[in-house]
C-alpha cells in the first residue's frame, strides 16, 4: 500500500513552501492539485511524477469531491506516494478533512504536511497586522462563500475579520457587517494574488464597500478591522520611501 500526503502549498510565492512540503513534492509518484496552487510548486517533482489537476477550470466545476478521493485511493492502492497538493494549508477551506476521512476510513497512511494559509498571509505581506497591541487582541478567519449561510452576528466583537471567498459577495457582507453593529467607517483591506509578484491592497471602509464597493480581482482576501489602518500607514510610509529612493537615483545620487 502507497502513503498519501496532505500538502499545503503556501499562499502563492514558492518560497513560502515548507521544506517538508518542498521534500514530500520531490518523492511524489502522483501529485493532484488544486487551482491556487503556483506552477513553478509544480516543477519541483521528480521527473516521472504524473500531475493531474483538479481544480477549477474556465468557469467549470473543480471535479467533484467523490471523484477525487476515489483517485487519490486508486494510486494509493497502486503503492504510489501520493501527494495531494492545496493552495494554503490543506484544513483551511480546502475540504481536507473530508479526504482524511475518507482514506483513513479506507485503511490508507495518511501524513497531512501543515501550509502557510493565506488567511494569515495575505495581511501580513500586505502590512497590516491580524493582532496589535491596544488596537486587535483577536481575528477569526470565515467564508464570505454564498452556500454557507453566515450568522455574520457571531464575529461582531471579534476585532479583526478576514474573510476568504468573499469576493462576490463583498457588498453584501459589508452590508451584513454593517447591520451587526461595526462601524461603518471601519477600515476594509482586499489583498489581491498575496505573496505573488502581482498583488494588490486596495484600501476601502466598510461604508464605501457596502455603497460603492471598489473592483476587486479574485483571488483575493478581505481584511476588516482598525489594524487595517496601520497597514495603509505602512504602505504609505513604503511608497513614499520607494519614492525618495527614485528620486534619489534620478539625481543620479548613488543609494
Ligand atoms: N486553503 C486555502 C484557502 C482556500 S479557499 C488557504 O489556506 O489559503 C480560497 C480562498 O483563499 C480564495 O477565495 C481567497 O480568498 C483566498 N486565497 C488563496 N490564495 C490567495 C492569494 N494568493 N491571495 C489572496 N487570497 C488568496
């Protein structure tokens, strides 16, 4: 019998990849991945690893759970080390504690390999702080996903919200926020593509993303909380700095 792996691949840039993971990826007989996971991650495996995605793709449905666990079964039972590869950390909003389940139902070894999620990633390359003294003593992590039914109510105290798959709907959860007592001029972050060479912060409030909610490319995590405004301190205390420093070098200042 073939041991599976329960990979996180980290929250974009490969050098976020655990050295566990990075080992793991180089023994794979079979690597299945997932969407948000980058590609030079993918590159790291043995030459004669198989790679089949199983994600989503052009707007059609990733293939459904059943089906990748069965897969997953099937080179396990072929004696193969399977690695099942996810963006973040696998038990984050990646569905894989319905594939532990399943295989250690099945009698498969299974070893989960913990991943940088991007809940926490996403504000920290982006500057602001999930805890900070006298400003965030607590954050919690939700879905914004459509299907999940929410009782925003639950999170109004909690000082710092992050909301992965929250996208779509950011209106009406800025709208929700709004209703379960926050301020509506509390501070809203949307990191786009964290940790990649394309990611974004857009600064907003809740107010504006309730009224006017500001274009937002996915995938992207969104940050609520009074830290946020910390984050846009230190982002403008970066660009200005960037700014001196290209100034410094049109003058032909050596810096
Ligand atoms: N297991 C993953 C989360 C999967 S849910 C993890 O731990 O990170 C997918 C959601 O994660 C996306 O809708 C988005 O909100 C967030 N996400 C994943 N990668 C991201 C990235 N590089 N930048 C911003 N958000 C990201």
């Amino acid at each position: 019998m073939g041991k599976v792996y329960l990979v996180g691949g980290g929250p974009g840039d490969p050098e976020l990849l655990t050295i566990k993971a990075y080992k793991v990826l180089k023994s794979a007989d079979v690597v299945l991945y997932d969407a948000l996971v980058s590609k030079d991650i993918l590159t790291i495996t043995k030459l004669d690893c198989l790679k089949i995605y199983v994600g989503k793709r052009d707007g059609r449905h990733s293939l459904p759970q059943e089906e990748i666990n069965e897969l997953i079964y099937k080179f396990a039972r072929q004696d193969k080390i399977v690695v099942r590869l996810k963006g973040g950390d696998p038990f984050v909003f990646g569905r894989g504690g319905e594939e532990l389940t399943y295989l250690k139902e099945k009698g498969i070894e299974v070893e989960v390999v913990p991943g940088i999620t991007s809940a926490v990633a996403a504000p920290s390359s982006a500057l602001i702080p999930l805890t900070h003294r006298g400003v965030s003593s607590s954050f919690a992590v939700v879905t914004g996903h459509p299907n999940r039914g929410i009782d925003w109510s639950a999170f109004a105290k909690i000082d710092t919200l992050v909301i992965l798959m929250g996208v779509k709907r950011r209106q009406e959860i800025a709208r929700d926020l709004i209703k379960t007592g926050r301020d509506p001029k509390e501070p809203v972050a949307f990191v786009e593509k964290a940790t990649t060479p394309e990611q974004r912060v857009i600064f907003s409030s809740l107010e504006e993303v309730a009224l006017n909610p500001p274009e937002v490319r996915t995938p992207a995590v969104m940050v609520v909380g009074e830290v946020v405004s910390l984050g846009l301190e230190m982002n403008l205390v970066s660009d200005l700095n960037n700014l001196s420093q290209l100034a410094l070098r049109n003058d032909g200042i050596d810096t």
